[in-house]
C-alpha cells in the first residue's frame, strides 16, 4: 500500500513510523511481519520465500495452463 496516499485506519494492528516500511502478512493470520532487511531484491524474495506459507513454485513449461473457461456472461444464451 502507498501509505503516501492512503490513510493507515486507526485499527490497524500496526503503526508506520518511517519510510520505506515494508510489512508481510502470512495467508491464513492476522500478525504482520516486519522486514528489516536490505532492499535487494534479492533479499527481498528471501524474505518472502522464508515467511511463506503458500507455495511460491511457479508453473514449468510442461505444466498446463488453467482452464479459460468463459464467463456465464461471456457465453451465447444457449450455453447457460
């Protein structure tokens, strides 16, 4: 988030003190994980491969692509 332009709501369960302020939220919880490390990006995907809880492996050339069904609205009448 671009704190710059947004407003931090004052229930949020964190304060920011300085900038840049880099926060990572694991999926499935609620606490914020503070990132006090360089800026590399380098370190930056470290961080995050570290905290993950999700797997961060991404698609092989051999892996096919997910279904592109169309949408119910992108489908003649007839269909639905």
């Amino acid at each position: 988030m671009e704190a710059v332009d947004n407003d931090i709501p004052p229930s949020a369960p964190f304060r920011v003190s300085g900038f840049p302020t880099i926060k990572f939220k694991k999926a499935g919880t609620r606490d914020f994980i503070d990132y006090n490390g360089d800026r590399s990006l380098e370190n930056l995907i470290a961080f995050v491969h570290e905290n993950a809880k999700n797997s961060l492996d991404t698609p092989t050339e051999n892996t096919p692509p997910p279904s592109q069904e169309p949408l119910a609205e992108e489908r003649p009448h007839d269909e639905l």
